[in-house]
C-alpha cells in the first residue's frame, strides 16, 4: 500500500510507494485559480520536493533504490499541473534517477481559443526538454465541446521524441466523462465515465499502481465496456445524409498541426475509438488463451489480429489536422 505524504519532513525513511493528491487550483485559490492558474506552481514544488527529499533519504541510508517512478494523473488544469511537474522535476539535480509518466484527462489550459488570453500555463506546453524523464504519456479528450466562452479547449503539448505518447479521444463532456459508474449504463455521461473508469485503472494498473476501491464503486468489467463501446458506436446519423463529421472540439495545437477533436456519422468507422479497438483486443486474445488451453485451434479469430483486417484510421472519434484556433505562444 501506499502511504500517503503531505510534508517532506516527515521522509525519514525510504519508502517503497508515497501518494499525493491535490485539489483543483480553483478550489485553493478561489478566482484567481479559476482564471489564471494560481496556485498550480506551489502544487508541483511540493511534489519535487518530496521527489528529492525521497532520493536524499535513499542516499544517506545507502539503499538499492537507484529511481523514483512518479505516475501522475491529472483533469483540466491538474493535467497542465502533470506537465509542469515534468519540467520541473527535468531540471532537479536528481533528473538521472527520475522516470515519469503522466495521464492527462483533458488539459485545458484556460485560454481563448482566438486570442489565448489570459496566456495561462502557456510555459509547459512544450515538453520536448523533458526526454530525459519522461517516459510515457496517455492524453484522453472527451469529444463534446463547451461554448467558446467558457474558455475550455484543450491544448496538445508537445513531446519528446523518444517519449511513448498515446492521444485518444472518447465519449463525454470535460469532467462530464468522469462521473461514477453503475452497471448497465444508459445515459451519455454514464457511457463516458465507464470508459473513462476502465482507461484509467488499466493505465495505473499497468504502471504497478495498485488501487483500492471501497465495496459501493461499481467496477465495469471488459465486456460491459466493450459493449457502451458497440453501442455508442451507433450514435444516430445526421439529418443531411451528406454529413460525415457532426462534431467538432476546437483545440490549442501547439505541434502547429491544427488539430480538432471530432466525431463522425455512424456507419461510417468500424471502431469507436482506439480503446474501443484495444479493447476487443484482449478480448480476443482471453478468446485464443482459452481456446488454446482448451486443446483447439485458433486459427478463426486470428483474422480479427491481423491489422490488415483492422484498418487505420477507422475511428468514429478521432483527430483530424487542420488550421484552426490559437496555438497560445508567447
């Protein structure tokens, strides 16, 4: 289990797995962290703090620990705190002991997506410095736009080459998409949040961030999500048959590509998303395992691996480049 950490004078000892978490910058800092951000920096210091304190401690005691692998997770402005921590953490002393990787769900920076004011967490969009560190990153955006004015488009930073980055796009509205869960959900946001549950959990879980859930949170299993994925993935068609994109999120591309978040007329993809593919891919793999076990041959399903049969690109929820918005540079 973890323990949780709140000050660095209490590391006295080396620790095998520490926790932290924050409340949105809004909530500490009222206005101003609603408008500008405040309060982000003092959130990420901290965290370095304990970072640096948690390899000091190591040295001194002369332990086998040689890395700290710090897994963040963060929502809207929590995800542009996860990359200023990336930055940040670059350029600490103990950068060659440090191994990141970061799950951004949605990162708004707060900006207008025509001017780029107020010009908010506009320093940490570019993270390309942060190789030495950074290992892998997994950016989910919710499709559904907000008006222009709540100032909500997302930004996609920019990465290091050798980083592992995954940018998927998936159902629900901003934190719309991260609701609880229950069993057989009907409604748009309960749709979402199942999904946005399971990428969640398989990310830590892969990241060997083991989460203890208490018995009334709804656990949705791989083939519950697969099917709000099969379900979804028959949204209704537009009224013009013509139609082939009926929604589009504006965003801040500083990769200058232009990229817009958009979702496309049923009928036309044959996966929701790409988790909705990986999705089907376990499940066809649990499919072949315990066919295999079973003595039989699994040459019927192996079609269903093979990425000529997959197609790219087949997805109803997707990027698309273009030359739209305000990449927020100054």
């Amino acid at each position: 289990d973890a323990s949780d950490v709140e000050l660095v004078s209490g590391i006295n000892s080396v620790k095998v797995k520490l926790k932290m978490s924050f409340d949105g910058c809004g909530v500490t800092n009222g206005i101003s962290g609603t408008l500008f951000a405040t309060g982000l920096d003092e959130q990420v210091d901290s965290v370095v703090e304990v970072v640096n304190r948690m390899l000091t401690v190591s040295a001194e005691k002369n332990s086998r620990i040689q890395k700290v692998m710090v897994v963040s997770v963060g929502l809207s402005r929590g995800a542009m705190a996860s990359m200023k921590l990336a930055l940040k953490l670059s350029d600490s002393s103990f950068s060659s002991r440090i191994s990141k990787s970061m799950l951004l769900f949605d990162p708004v920076p707060g900006n207008s997506i025509w001017t780029g004011f107020p010009y908010s967490c506009v320093k940490c969009q570019d993270l390309s410095k942060t190789g030495n560190i950074l290992r892998r990153v997994l950016a989910l955006y919710p499709y559904e736009p907000l008006p222009d004015v709540a100032m909500h488009a997302p930004c996609f930073p920019i990465y290091p080459r050798n980083t592992f980055v995954e940018e998927e796009v998936t159902l629900g509205c901003h934190q719309g998409a991260v609701f609880g869960t229950i069993p057989n959900p009907q409604k748009p946001y309960e749709m979402a949040s199942v999904l946005s549950f399971r990428r969640i959990k398989d990310f830590l879980d892969s990241e060997d961030v083991e989460l203890q859930f208490s018995p009334d949170v709804y656990q949705p299993t791989l083939k519950e999500c697969i099917n709000v994925c099969q379900r979804a993935l028959k949204w209704k068609q537009s009224s013009n048959p013509s139609d082939v994109v009926l929604s589009e999120r504006r965003t801040h591309d500083r990769t200058g590509r232009g990229r817009v978040i958009v979702r496309k007329a049923s009928g036309i993809d044959k996966w929701l998303n790409k988790h909705h593919r990986n999705l089907e891919d376990v499940r066809i793999k649990a499919q072949m395992k315990k066919i295999a076990n079973n003595g039989g041959k699994c040459s019927s399903i192996l079609n269903d691996l093979d990425p000529r049969q997959r197609g790219t690109g087949t997805f109803q929820l997707d990027l698309e480049d273009g030359v739209c918005g305000c990449e927020s540079i100054i």
